[in-house]
C-alpha cells in the first residue's frame, strides 16, 4: 500500500510533534492537524495547536491503555489524529496503536526523535548509540549497557531520570562518566545540563529530558560482558550455581535468540536464565526454583545484572510449569530424576525448541542417556581442574564432572 493509499484508508492519523510545536511541524503534518475532526494527545501537546484550528481536542486519561484500543470506535465516523512526541514509533504511542489496530489502519507522520536530536547535538552517529528505555520500566535495564566506551540514550518517564542515571553508573563503577541531560529539545527553551556520574550537580530538571552517557570506568572496574559466562563471584548464591565454564557451554546448547523464551527449571542463583536474557534486550526467561529463599535472591540477581524482567515462578516443577507459556528453550539444572519433569519440558516444546539438562550424579546421567538413546541429539561430560595451593606450590584441583544432554526437538 502507498503512502498516500494509506493516509487515506487509515482510521487514525499519528503526528509527531516536538518542543518547537506548530512551527515544526512539515506542511504535510499540519494539513493533518488542520483536517482533524478530533485531537487525541496530553494536555502540553494539545497545548502546542494554534487556537484557530477547530477539531475537537480530547486529553488522554490516566491510564490512557483502554482509550488507545477503543480509539477509532470511541469516534467512528471522524477524522482522528493523534499527537505523539517526536517520532510516535520510538518508544511511541504510534507503535501501540499499530500494536492494537494493525498497520493499515494507522498513519504515522514522524517528527525527529529525541535520540536524534540529542546525537546530533553530541556529534555522535545514531547508529553506534544504544537506545534504551526506561518510561514505565526498571532503571536496571540501563546495566547491560554500561560498558567502557559505549555510548548511551537513556528515555525517562520524568526530570529525575538523569539523576538516577548517574547515581547507577556510580554504583557499577563508572562515576567518571559524562552525563547529559538535554531539555526541550529542538525548542526555544532547550538547556544542556552536564556533570559527570559520581558529581552529578543537578536534581530534578525539565521533565522534557533525554539522557546521554559516555560511559567511563573508574580505575580497578571489571567490565561484565553480555556474552555467557560471567564471573561465579557476579550473583550473590548459597553453592547452588551452575559454574562459571559449565554455563558457558549449557547457553551454548541452548542458543540464546532474540524475543524467545527460556525456562530454567530448578533455576537456583538464576544464573542460566539471567545469562539468557542480558544475551539481547528481548530475551525472555521464567525461573523455576521451589526454595522461597533462592527464589528472592534470584530476583535480587535479576535486578542486579540488568534483566529486572526475570519471571521467577515460586514452586516445585513439574506441576509449577502448568499454565506458563509455551518455551523456546528449557534447561534443567536439577532434578533430572523427578518423575515427569523431561516429559513434561520436552512436551512443552515447539518444533526447533531445545531442551538441555545437566547431571553431576550417576543416577540422572543414566536419564540422561536414556533419552539420548531414545531421541537423540548429543551428550557431553565437562571436566574442569582450578590451580589451587598445594603447601608452596600449586597444584589441580578437579570439581565434579558434569554431563550435558541437548537435544533440538
């Protein structure tokens, strides 16, 4: 469908707007304006059309959810735009709608974004800047990102964003970062706040703000990597925590992919589940333990490391598995001899989905073989020395072998 076929077609129009208002806005977007019926947005964008043009304007509720998917019902018949800030489909109202009524019936008239007003104010290229945000969410989901060198726009609900954001890089070890706080971008008014993490000078500012951060180490700061493997010392555990290089190999086995999910069941320290989602942003991961104490500290794990967004199910599998949703992965880490436990993740798998499961005892390795024997896929033993001290001198020390069974069903 053309650009023009659509605008014609679709129920709603979707314009963004900036903190530069009426005079911003593309002819082709003030035409929309201008032939609206009815004016959907906040109360300061509703604030930013001249008086003198006449459609009807309806704030949105708190929250606004239902009015967004009763929209075109609510005023059939009418022509209906939608204001949004900046680029509607960047963490954007426009992507809902889309989300709630289909593509074809939603227009979108695009204003530039905040991220890219803020790169270009920076001088620095869009593509090689991670975006993330944090409107409705965890501020740990910034964690991941925190790296030496990376440079970051953070999306914040309010004012207090940048704040919150510097006093997190401190905490991780990066106070010396540069912070950015950009205010009304684009707008008559807009202001440049900078400091760094660990001095940041400035409270609550315009609650119009973006966040920039050239991230920093502070001397001594051990970057953590997003690839699997992360130092044991990383997650607080009570010695149930699947090693550090026999966790590398299981998320090997289990192929980490974006937007899928994972159930790690007898999840312990939630170490293979919070590995499985800081592999990318849309990873998703249920954690499965039945100890109410273990189930805590995996969520404080979660937090931590940046997934805040780790389900973690309270209960003993296979009978707490009921009811979720269907997994593209499961990995058992324990328990491979409760009775139904295989049966019931291997049942719950699509087709491609991968199931791994790991022994160290010779009772749940023979389950293990049986169902290599029985479908396939392949069977591994790690053995892993560590140098410890042997009176003045160092010797090996060998932990437990443990045997990895991973099958794609």
């Amino acid at each position: 469908m053309r650009a023009d076929e659509r605008e014609t077609t679709a129920q709603v129009t979707v314009v963004g707007i900036g903190a530069d208002g009426w005079d911003g806005l593309s002819p082709a977007a003030q035409r929309a304006v201008g032939q609206a019926d009815v004016l959907r947005g906040s109360d300061r964008q509703l604030g930013l059309v001249p008086d003198d043009v006449p459609a009807e304007r309806v704030p949105w509720p708190s929250p606004m959810g239902p009015a967004l998917a009763t929209l075109p019902a609510a005023h059939a018949g009418r022509r209906i735009v939608v204001l949004a800030s900046g680029d509607p489909m960047l963490s954007g109202v426009g992507t809902s709608l889309v989300r709630l009524h289909g593509a074809g019936a939603v227009h979108v008239l695009p204003h530039p974004s905040s991220v890219s007003l803020a790169c270009a104010r920076l001088g620095w290229a869009v593509e090689e800047t991670a975006v993330v945000t944090v409107v409705g969410r965890a501020l740990e989901l910034v964690t991941p990102h925190v790296t030496p060198g990376r440079r970051l726009v953070v999306l914040g609900s309010d004012g207090g964003t940048p704040a919150q954001v510097a006093a997190l890089c401190a905490r991780l070890g990066y106070g010396a970062s540069r912070i950015s706080a950009l205010a009304q971008l684009g707008g008559p008014v807009e202001r440049v706040l900078t400091g760094s993490a660990a001095g940041w000078p400035h409270g609550v500012v315009d609650p119009l703000v973006v966040t920039a951060v050239q991230v920093l180490a502070d001397p001594g700061t051990v970057p953590l990597p997003t690839v699997p493997g992360l130092p044991d010392a990383a997650f607080e555990d009570d010695g149930q925590l699947t090693k550090r290089e026999v966790r590398a190999v299981t998320l090997a086995h289990l192929g980490p992919l974006p937007g899928q999910l994972l159930w790690d069941v007898g999840a312990g320290a939630g170490s293979i589940g919070i590995e499985w989602m800081r592999a990318h942003p849309s990873c998703r991961a249920v954690a499965v333990e039945s100890h109410p104490e273990r189930a805590a500290r995996i969520a404080r794990n979660a937090a931590q490391l940046g997934v805040p967004g780790l389900q973690v199910v309270e209960g003993r599998a296979p009978d707490a598995l009921a009811g979720l949703p269907a997994p593209d992965a499961a990995f058992v880490g324990g328990g491979a001899t409760t009775p139904e436990l295989l049966e019931t993740c291997w049942a719950a798998l699509p087709a491609g989905g991968r199931l791994v499961a790991n022994a160290v005892t010779v009772e749940s390795e023979a389950v293990l073989a049986g169902w290599f024997a029985r479908v396939g896929g392949e069977l591994v033993r790690i053995g892993v020395d560590r140098a410890r001290p042997v009176g003045s001198f160092t010797g090996w020390r060998p932990a437990m072998p443990v045997t990895i069974f991973s099958v794609v069903r």
